[in-house]
C-alpha cells in the first residue's frame, strides 16, 4: 500500500500557473488541451500589471497554433491582429540601407552546391542592394513590397500562407482571449490574488498563501520570476556581454493612413544607441525604442524617440529588461515559462517564441506520466539550446553591423563577441560559431531552415565571392565565372518577374483583414 501510495505522489495530477497575461494563459490553454484531466489553475495579481510585449510573432506560432486547434478567425477580431509575413531592419548594415528577412525557406537554387544562387549574381554586380536577396528567394516578397495578402489558396505563389505568415495582435488582448474563449471554458480555474506567502519544502514550494497547494507550479510572473528565481534562488545567467540592450521606451501610436501604413511587416530601425520598432497592429501602430542604459540614460532616450517619432504627443512607457537566462528552468517541483524563464530582447520578435517552444518540451515531459530528474534536466537543456542559438542568431544583427557613427555603434564595430570564435571551440547549437565554419570551409549556410540567409545577406556577409569560387571551380577561367554568375542572374531576374507578375490583381492587406477577418 505505501509503495502505491508513493508512486501515486509521484505522478503529476495538480497544475498551479502563477501569473496571467499572454504566458500565463498560452501555458493554461497548451495544458488543457492536451491534459484535459489534470486540474489546471492561474492565479495572477488584481493589481500587478502584465508586461504587454510580444505585438510581433514569428512563423513558429503557426505550430503552436496547430497544437492547441486554434483557427486564425477565431481570435484575429479580438485581438486587433494582422498578418505579418516578414521583418525589416533599416540602417542596420548602414545608414540608408534595407533588407528583409521574410519567414519560410529560402528558394534558393544551388543551395546543396558550394555556391548559391543570389550571391554569384552579387558577384557578376558588386552594387546590388542587399534587399534583391529576399525579392529573389522568397515569393511572398511580392506581396510585401506591394503592401498586399491573399490566402494563395490556387497556388499562385510558391509559398505556404498558413506556413509562411505570423502575427501582429495585441498580446495582452490575446492572453485575454485565450482566458475566456479557451481556458476557462475547458476547466482552467481562474483565481485572481496576490501572493503574499509562499511555503517551501524538500519538494520546492508547498503552499502559496497558505491555501493552493500543486504537483508542479508554474512561473509565469514575468521579469520578477517569483518562484523560480526570487523565491528558490536559482542563478541567472546575464547575456550583457552578448547583447547590448537592457531598456525600452514603448507608446502606441494612431494610424494617418491606414491603408498605406498598415504593412505586412516589423520595420526595425537602427538609431543612435539602439533601435525602434514599428508594428502596425489593425487599430494602430505598437512602436518602441530599446537602447542600451550604459550609452544613454532613460530620459534622453526618451528625447531621441519623440525626436524620432516627430512627435511628444504619446503616452510612454518604461520597460526595463533582464535580458539571459536562468541557469535551470525546471527546479524541483517549479517550472518556468517566458520571460520568468529568460528573455533575449525584442529583436526578431522572440518574446513569445520561446514561450511556445519551451511549452512544447513541457508537454513532452508531462506526457511521460512521472516527471524524473532526467526529464526535468533534458526539458532545461532543450530550452536553452533554442535560446542560445536565438541569442546567438540577434547578436549577428549587431556584430555584423557596419556602422561606428555613435559610441554605440562604435563599440559593437570594435567588439571581441566570443573567444571560442578563435580559439574553435564547439558550440552544441547553430550560433555564431557554426556559421563562421560554414562560411570559411563550405562556403555556403548549411542551415536551410534559418535566417543567416537573409541576414548574411543583408549586412553583405557573402559565404562565397570571387576568391571561393576560383579556389572550387573546375575550370577557374574569368568567362567560365561570367558564364556561371549570367546564369544565376538570369534565372533569379526571370523568377522574380513571374512573382510580381501573379500578385499584380490581389488585394491590399487592409482590404484583405477588412473581408476576410474584419468584415
């Protein structure tokens, strides 16, 4: 009897999620759904507000989508959504230079080769702008640049909708949604509280407020990382010395014409010690400055925003960072989610990424029954492995940067990113050192699936050009290199025309959310 009694402890029956807001209840509604059985609560603040980042999505939310079986109309209307299908960073690489980086695969030609190819037609023209890359390689581009959308459903472009798009929504709005359209009325109990005491035990945590006792809790309290970080104690890694933002200043702002500034993209724009973000939501635009606090202080970076935004007339808001990660995510009977777990900045729009991809591997662990040490241990390492790839991924936008017209540009230019660039040393993960061997030695990204792609592109960081190609090439003659490039030319050129030729008759974006999701 005691043998069972011990084995039935063991097994995980009660979920407590502490916090609200869009972790909170993207956790409530991953754990419903697939352990509709397992009594589910939330407890989150009356008073303590959420955080309310997040407006930007990746492509990756469509997996998390298909998880949980929730349909784009069913939340878009609520939530003040629209689709994005690409990220644009504006004087990055230089001042008065752009490039894309849409979502999807890259259609790239001679990619299995050592050379592909949009960088030989770089080659056969050195003053190609960056931003020819994603025209010619990504078929959706011919909707961005023309601020249209469809739902391709006949296939007129080589590109997945459902696949190959992401949102822009109101991310506390959504979390709202996800509470009262999907969570509660499945069986996640809801209780709104502060918590005032917390119990501990050999286990973790025994009790909150004397009162709600769990299996397993979860950490959803956003930069305060309540149980795993305040209360268990567990050690931050800091990613200062990474990345180089720790601050934002955030506001909304009103649209002027609206179908001309609602565009199917996050515009990121460099400025003096940091970047803005744009992000044209359906009612209004989300925008925000992060910057680094040991260049500027809060107020004047406030004065360059408003100087940016020509305008003072906005309400702001100050959003302070704790940009890493914690050391483990799953400490004892306490797990972890968003930014409770870790946060890398706004750049690329990771805030919710890795709460549903962290969300993914906790599903996995819970699906065993018991959760073992192991289990716990392998949850934290599969984390951290996207995390740091992801961190790896936004720090290349600044280290690749060309820029030195600030102190703050000045000292990303002048940077040592990592000594195990030097000296070798192997990194488990697609970061910065597996693209520098790619480039060195395969002269090619052997990555399909990731944005290196584009951003090598974008900040003229060629994994092949002249030299490469002499060194591999059979028959490394000047007009066997003009024949080969011509080639590659002219195939991208053709493609590219057949693109914007299939998408002259489609719709703007707004008219499409004003039929499709709004209407």
């Amino acid at each position: 009897m005691c043998a069972k009694v011990r084995e039935k402890r063991r097994l995980i029956h009660k979920i407590i999620i502490i916090g609200g807001g869009t972790a909170g209840w993207m956790t409530a509604s991953t754990l419903i759904k697939f352990f509709p059985d397992k009594k589910i609560s939330l407890i989150e603040s009356p008073t303590i507000p959420t955080v309310g980042v997040g407006e930007s999505t990746l492509a990756t939310i469509r997996g998390w989508q298909a998880m949980v079986g929730i349909k784009d109309s069913d939340f878009m209307k609520e939530c003040d959504a629209s689709y994005k299908l690409s990220i644009k960073f504006t004087d990055f690489y230089k001042k008065g230079e752009a490039f894309h980086y849409p979502f999807g695969d890259p259609i790239i030609k001679g990619n299995q080769s050592l050379l592909n190819d949009w960088w030989l037609k770089k080659m056969l023209d050195p003053t190609l702008p960056s931003s020819d890359f994603a025209d010619c390689t990504y078929p959706q581009m011919a909707l961005v640049n023309k601020n249209k959308c469809f739902l391709n459903e006949d296939n007129t472009l080589p590109f997945d909708f459902y696949r190959h798009t992401a949102f822009h929504f109101d991310a506390t709005k959504f979390g709202t949604w996800l509470r009262d359209n999907f969570c509660i009325p499945r069986g996640v109990k809801h209780i709104r509280e502060e918590i005032g005491k917390i119990e501990q035990n050999e286990d973790g945590i025994k009790s909150l407020n004397n009162k709600y006792k769990a299996d397993l809790f979860i950490d959803c309290t956003g930069f305060r990382s309540l149980l795993l970080g305040k209360t268990l104690k567990e050690s931050f890694n800091s990613f200062s010395d990474l990345l180089p933002n720790d601050s934002a200043w955030a506001t909304h702002i009103p649209y002027k014409n609206k179908e001309k500034e609602l565009v199917g993209y996050t515009n990121c724009t460099a400025i003096q010690n940091g970047w803005v973000w744009k992000i044209p939501l359906w009612s209004r635009i989300g925008s925000g400055y992060v910057y680094s606090s040991k260049f500027i202080d809060d107020e004047m970076a406030l004065k360059q925003f408003q100087k940016h935004l020509k305008t003072q007339d906005l309400e702001f808001r100050k959003i302070k960072m704790k940009v890493g990660i914690y050391n483990r995510l799953w400490v004892k009977n306490v797990c972890a989610i968003g930014l409770a777990a870790g946060f890398i900045e706004p750049l690329e729009s990771n805030g919710l990424y890795s709460v549903h991809e962290f969300l993914y591997y906790l599903v996995r662990a819970l699906d065993r029954g018991s959760v073992s040490q192991l289990d716990k241990d392998s949850f934290t390492s599969a984390c951290k492995s996207i995390f740091y790839s992801f961190a790896d991924f936004v720090a290349l936008h600044y280290a690749l940067s060309q820029r030195q017209d600030t102190p703050y540009w000045k000292t990303n230019f002048n940077k040592e990113w990592s000594s195990k660039l030097i000296n070798l040393l192997y990194e488990p993960h697609f970061g910065f050192l597996h693209h520098v061997r790619d480039r060195n030695f395969n002269y090619r990204f052997t990555n399909l699936n990731s944005g290196i792609h584009s951003i090598a592109a974008g900040m003229n960081w060629a994994p092949t050009n002249k030299v490469s190609f002499f060194k591999n090439s059979i028959d490394p003659t000047m007009n066997n290199w003009k024949t080969v490039c011509g080639k590659a030319a002219e195939h991208l050129d053709k493609r590219k025309k057949e693109w914007e030729q299939a998408v002259i008759k489609v719709s703007s974006l707004y008219q499409f959310l004003k039929e499709h999701r709004y209407g």
